[in-house]
C-alpha cells in the first residue's frame, strides 16, 4: 500500500490521506523558462506535498512515522514533476513540513539547542538569539509572515489563548514552561514578532550559581539564610537579567511542610516542594469578558490558606494586595520586580500601590513597605554577558518620609579576564541587620554574623 494512500477499511496502518489525487502538472517549458530559480522549484515541491495531505490525519502520527511517509512522498513527487531536486534538499523539505505539523517550523532546531536562552523573531528573514548573554543573528529563515503568524497562533493555542489582528498581544508560554510573548500587525510594522524565553532544563540552585560566578559563598549563605528564615524578599532587575533563576533557586530553600501558592501571567517557576498550587493569570475572551488579573489571584491567594505567597513579576496593582499579604502573616513571601536598582524597586513598588489606591498618602505607602519587604536581591545582566548578584540590600525602616536601606553586599568591579570576562568581590559593611530578632528567632544570627566576618 502507497505510505499516502487512502486509509482503508479495517486497516492497522495509519497513514495520512488524501481527498482526491491531484492531476499530474504537464509543463510546457520553453528553453527561457529552463532557469527555474532553486527557490521556486523548492517552492513548487512543498505546495505539491501539502496538497495531498490531511493535516488532521498528520497530526495524529507519531513524529518518527511522519517523517518517513513525508520523505517518500517528497521522492515520489519530485521523482514524477522530474525535478532537478538533491535528496539532501528533498530531505529538508520533508523535515521543514514535519517540523511545521508536529512543531514550530524553523524554531524547532533553536527550541532544542540547550545553549540558547532567548529567541527573538523580528520578522520572517531577523532571527537573533541569545547565547552566553550576548545577541548572535541566526541564519534561520521564514518562508513569509504569514508562516510566522501561523506559528505563533499554534503557540498562543496551546494555553488556550488566541492571537491576530483584533487582539495583537499576548503572553503565553510553551510545553515545556518558556516563556512566549507575540505581537502581531498592526502593532508589529514588520511583520509579527515572537520572544521565547527558553525554559532551563538544568534548574540552578544557589550552591550552582556561585560556582559559575553569579555570588560568592558569602552571599549565597546570606541568601539561604532568608529564605530559611522566612523573611520577604523582592528580586529586583532588568529583562533577562536572571530574576526567575534566582527566585527558583531561593525557593528551593523553603521547607516542604509549607503550602506555597504561585501567581504568574506565563506559568514559568519550577518549585520542587509538594505542596505548591499554581495560579495563572487570564486574558478577556472575544466578548471582553473573563478576564482574572495577577491582582484577583493575589487577592483569591488569601483565602486559600498559603504559607507563602509567591508572585512571578509584580507589574501592577497587585502590588498593593502583596503588601498586605506580606504584613499580614504570609512571611517568607517573594516576588520580582523590573528596576535598575534597589532604591528603584521601592519606587517601583510604591507607584505600582498608587495604581491600586490612588488616594493612599505617599507616607501610608511607604510605611507598608518598610513594614512588610525585608532584603532587595538586586540581580544584573553585566556587559560581559554573566548575571551576577549585583546588591544584597535591606530595609531598615522610615526616617521621616525616607524608606531607609543597608546595603548587606555590593559587587565590586575590579577588571576582567583575558577571555573579557569581568573579575569582582562582593563586600559588605559587616553590620547587623534591622531583622536580629527574625535571625534570633530561628537561631541564624550567629551563621549570619559568620558569613559576613568570612566574606
């Protein structure tokens, strides 16, 4: 039987069919016409192909069994059209098709690199990537935008969310937890765009990012102290500078007695305790309605008994409601927020509450942070490309209108390497912190007055 056959009756193959044999294309070509570009003929080959496949038949297939009747079919074709096609360009053919049905096309090779960390499509021919921290142009190409439309509507329809003209945002995520965000025409001029933030297979710990150089013993002891002591923690930096690796790597500390809730736009954590409900955020549907906001599953986390609350990326009026679960028992609760600085994460903070209650006086606010957030980990993305541990600060308390802040480790830039990677110390003033009774009460002030006399 031919591999793309009809499926007949009672048969244990499952082969992808078709709804009816296409006529064969005579061409009449005159000897002009015999500089058939590469590009068309590949082009002619592949609209062949897809005619005569059922892509709800396809997608049923197993990967592997795809691939094989998709290369038959290719050899079957170019071999019938006499085309002047190699069987190394037959088999990409094939391989692009299979990659299209049962993946994401052209980012299927860069989604299994393991040494990439963001993918950027900026249209079908801009293709960049990160790697080590630096930007590298793939030469990973579309076939149109409208490939890339198609793909990046298959991604969005995993979690069940939609993209297109009428509704050109969203943030989604991938299978296996990256992070995707999409902007379609007409917002995105060129065309539409596609950011992946790969999901790290290897899960770091803290002990992991001091040997490859993101802290030093002494902050990483310092680190595991607060998340052992329960004390609320903000992680503060700029985009991809290593704020979710860190928060992953600091909750891998809380106990596994504790119920953890997570709140997240793109389910992204990666918590190894057994008792974490995870809650994900909800765009509007067509009609506008159903939409669920970071701030109503904060607000819902409340009710459900948490130990800890931990909220992926603060970005809004939830800020408010994470102020009230961090004053209100939920110690040990952390978060993450965008900004360049320690000092700047408070502002950030504080505007993000006047966004929730406009008419609450710049003092009340600035009382409920200095009552309820504890340390700043403030984290960078340098310009060697390493992410680093840039500030370890704590909150002090209020002196007049001032949130008052220690800095417990700052990193120090001392030169760079012969491969240009940058060399630095973490120092630190030595004093105890404002938090000596939480220290005292959980019988960590002596491992945390030690680590600062070793640093």
């Amino acid at each position: 039987m031919r591999p793309f056959g009809r499926r007949s009756e009672g048969a244990n193959q499952l082969p992808i069919p078709i709804s009816a044999e296409p006529e064969t294309r005579s061409l009449n070509v005159s000897a002009a016409d015999m500089a058939l570009s590469e590009s068309a003929e590949l082009a002619r080959l592949r609209t062949l192909v897809l005619e005569r496949i059922d892509p709800v038949v396809a997608g049923e297939l197993p990967a592997a069994a795809l691939r094989q009747q998709l290369d038959a079919l290719v050899h079957e074709l170019a071999s019938r059209e006499r085309m002047e096609i190699s069987a190394r360009e037959q088999s990409r053919i094939a391989e692009e098709i299979a990659r299209d049905m049962v993946g994401y096309g052209p980012l299927e090779p860069l989604l299994q690199d393991d040494s990439i960390n963001d993918i950027m499509v900026n249209g079908p021919d801009n293709v960049f990537v990160e790697v080590k921290g630096k930007l590298i142009k793939t030469n990973v190409r579309f076939r149109s935008s409208s490939q890339v439309a198609a793909i990046a509507q298959k991604i969005a329809a995993t979690v069940g969310r939609r993209v297109d003209e009428s509704s050109p945002l969203c943030d989604a995520r991938l299978l296996d937890g990256s992070r995707v965000n999409i902007v379609f025409p007409p917002l995105a001029l060129d065309g539409p765009c596609i950011s992946i933030r790969k999901f790290a297979k290897k899960r770091f710990d803290l002990p992991s990012l001091t040997q490859v150089g993101a802290m030093s013993p002494a902050v990483q002891r310092i680190l595991e102290i607060a998340a052992r002591c329960r004390l609320n923690v903000i992680i503060s930096g700029g985009t991809g500078s290593g704020k979710t690796t860190m928060l992953n790597a600091m909750s891998r500390l809380i106990d596994h007695g504790e119920r953890i809730v997570t709140i997240e736009d793109a389910a992204e954590l990666q918590l190894q305790q057994p008792h974490v409900v995870r809650l994900e955020t909800r765009h509007a549907n067509l009609e506008g309605r159903g939409e669920v906001t970071a701030r109503d599953l904060v607000r819902n986390a409340l009710r459900m008994r948490p130990d800890r609350i931990i909220v992926g990326e603060v970005r809004g009026a939830e800020a408010f409601d994470m102020l009230q679960a961090m004053n209100t028992g939920h110690d040990g609760s952390f978060c993450t927020v965008h900004a360049n600085t320690a000092r700047d994460a408070l502002t950030r903070v504080e505007n993000m509450v006047m966004m929730a209650q406009s008419t609450l006086p710049s003092r009340a606010i600035r009382t409920q942070i200095a009552a309820a957030v504890d340390l700043i980990v403030q984290v960078e993305r340098m310009r060697d490309g390493g992410r680093r541990v840039a500030q370890v600060s704590e909150i002090c308390g209020l002196e007049g209108d001032v949130i008052t802040m220690n800095d417990i480790f700052t990193f120090q830039y001392e030169g760079e390497t012969a491969e240009g990677r940058l060399r630095g110390t973490w120092v630190t003033p030595g004093m105890r912190p404002a938090f000596v009774e939480r220290l005292s009460y959980f019988g960590m002030l002596d491992s945390w007055m030690r680590a600062l006399q070793e640093a």
